[in-house]
C-alpha cells in the first residue's frame, strides 16, 4: 500500500492507517510502541509526531509512506 502524506491532515493521517489495519487505538499503539493515549491525541491533533512514527508504521505495517514538499510559496 502506497499512503500519500500530502493528502490528510496530521492527525488524521494515523487514524486513517489505524482503521485500514482494522486495529483498536490500543492494539495500533501496541504494534508501534506507543500508549492507547498517546494513538488519541495523534489522531485527535493534539499532539504531533515525528518521522520515526510515521517510518515505524510504515516498517510495521509494509505501508510506503509518501511524502513530497509542498508546492506553496
């Protein structure tokens, strides 16, 4: 699965993998090394994430995840 970053919001980015993986919060951040909590306030925007997250999911998951720099000015 190719996942293009440019095409969700921050939080919903992670949710949208997580419902693809049909897992719970828990059981997604259990696979990824991260508190149910911690999954909440990624997809709610509360809280931002870095690479490492993104590249732990997508090594966890065989997900590419894409990204591209922004064509605005």
């Amino acid at each position: 699965m190719k996942f293009y970053l440019k095409d969700y919001n921050r939080g919903e980015a992670i949710r949208i993998i997580r419902e693809w993986t049909n897992l719970t919060q828990r059981e997604f951040g259990e696979k990824i090394g991260k508190s149910k909590r911690t999954i909440e306030q990624y997809e709610a925007g509360d809280v931002n994430y870095g690479i490492d997250v993104l590249y732990t999911i997508g090594k966890e998951f065989k997900i590419d995840i894409i990204f591209e720099k922004s064509k605005r000015k």
